[in-house]
C-alpha cells in the first residue's frame, strides 16, 4: 500500500492519543489518588468511563483491514469511524460538563496537580476538538464497504492492526469485532442510562459519578 501525503500525520495522531489520552490520565488519576484529592478523583472517573469508547473504536476498526473484512468484519470497521469521533466529541464534554466538579476544582488551594490537571483538561479539549474536525471527512468510510477498502480509510486501520498484532497476535478478525461489539453495546446501554435516568435525575451534578 503506498503511502499518502497524510499517513504520517495519522501516525502522530496516534501517539499524541496515547499521551494525551492514556499516559498524562494515568499519571494524574494515580497523583490524585495518593494525594487524595477527591474533585480531581471523581473527574478522572468519568473521564475513564467515557474514553474507553477509544479502545472500542481499536477493537472495531481493527477488522476493517483489507484481506480480512466478511460482511461482519467490514460492518465492525465501518462502525469504528463513528466511535472514533463520537469519542473525539464526547471526551471534552465529560470534562467540563459538571457544575459541581468545576466549582470544586476551581475552589481548591493552588497546586502543581491542580495546574496539570486545568492544563491537561484544556489541551485534551484542544486535542480532541482538532480530532473532531479531522475525522468529518473520514465519516465516508462508515457507510460504504467499498469505500471502507479504499487506501483514504485504510490508513486509519493501520495502527489499530498494529494493536492487534501485538497484544492479540493469534485472534482472529471476528474474534476483535466481537470484543469491540460487546464493549460497544456496554456503552450503549450505560449512556442510555446516563442520558434518559441520570441526567434527568440529577442533572449536571456529579455527586453519585
């Protein structure tokens, strides 16, 4: 497959997503935790609630390969352009959605956690709003197998392989889409829940996150 003037900013994309979206969380969840801030503890709670939806899209797109895609497999990697920027839109919002935890993060004494953790917040907003825009174009491939198979989306599906063959060498194709329907569908149900029973409950609060 040749390369296209933008596959190596695909590739950054991918990196910039595991630092910002895995590594920096993860250091700030554990500082938080062990200096005990529970603001800052309840926000990374959500905030790893909602960006798992990141690890459904590897697991979805990772079956669109060409080579490997039956209808199943293909329908998996379709869907994973659709997670892909519902994630990019959703990550952002989850940060900055709750009243409570705004007020609380402001109020707290001034702190090198508190400021990595306001930095990282607007950054990742930044990072993810970018990523939004990007992936618009790219929504094609969520609606045409054909298109799917075409270099313009397979691009996306090359790191997601790259997953599969490191940490799930010997699994098949519909084994993946499996993994990232089910997890999918988990989503699915928790947001639903969060949309028509908690969010009318109890609105911006995150007090029972």
């Amino acid at each position: 497959m040749a390369d296209l003037w933008f596959q190596p900013f695909i590739w950054t994309d991918y990196r910039l997503a595991i630092v910002f979206t895995v590594i920096i969380p993860l250091v700030l969840s554990i500082w938080a935790l062990l200096k005990r801030v529970d603001a800052i503890g309840r926000l990374f709670i959500i905030y790893w609630r909602v960006a798992s939806l990141l690890l459904i899209t590897v697991y979805l797109l990772a079956p669109g390969w060409v080579g490997e895609n039956s209808p199943f497999e293909a329908f998996c990697g379709q869907a994973g352009f659709i997670t892909a920027l519902s994630a990019r839109i959703l990550i952002p919002i989850s940060l900055w959605f709750w009243v409570d935890l705004n007020d609380e993060i402001k109020d707290l004494p001034g702190s090198f956690l508190k400021l990595m953790v306001t930095s990282w917040r607007w950054a990742i907003t930044v990072y993810g709003s970018i990523g939004a825009m990007v992936h618009v174009p790219f929504l094609s491939c969520a609606f045409s197998q054909s298109t799917l198979e075409s270099q313009f989306c397979q691009v996306w599906i090359q790191p997601p392989v790259g997953y599969w063959s490191l940490v799930h060498g010997d699994a098949t194709p519909a084994f993946m889409g499996f993994m990232g329907l089910l997890g999918l569908s988990i989503y699915l149900l928790y947001f639903a829940y969060f949309l028509f029973i908690r969010l009318a409950k109890q609105g911006r609060s995150a007090l029972e996150q």
